[in-house]
C-alpha cells in the first residue's frame, strides 16, 4: 500500500501512475525475494498465522522477534531510501 501510494496514481485515470506502481511493486518484490529468499509469510517465518495453534507456537518461539522485526526493519529501510515520489 506505501509503494501504491508513493509510486501510484493521483487521479483515477492516471493509467502512469498504476504503471509506476505495478513496477515499484515488482521491483520491491525482488528486492525482498533476493535478500531473504521467499516473499511468503509462511514461508519465511515458518508457520501458519491463520492456524490458531500455529500462530501461539510463533508466539511462543519469538518468530516475531526475531524474524519479523528484521523483515519489517528491511521494508523501512527500502522505503525510505530507494523509493522516491
């Protein structure tokens, strides 16, 4: 959503905009999956978040410490220094 708005349409009819969004999304995308190898949540931290069991075992384990700090903190980082409007 920061990328559609940072790179995205300002009007409804701004067909450029949605064409600079798809490709700041791409490129994001591939960004990610080459540093952390996976764009899936599942994957990348191993559990299934929508399984009420699994999702208390990733609390358990600390995943969002110390995996979902580091991807969110990757994602600040290539927001705020290789996107620009």
């Amino acid at each position: 959503m920061s990328l559609g708005l940072l790179q995205g349409r300002d009007s409804s009819g701004d067909s450029e905009g949605k064409d600079r969004a798809y490709a700041a999304a791409s490129h994001f995308l591939s960004a990610f999956s080459a540093e952390f190898g996976e764009v899936d949540c599942r994957l990348l931290i191993g559990y299934n978040l929508l399984d009420p069991n699994e999702r208390q075992q990733a609390k358990e384990s600390k995943v969002f410490d110390e995996k979902c700090r580091q991807y969110l903190a990757w994602v600040a980082d290539f927001l705020a220094t290789k996107v620009t409007k």
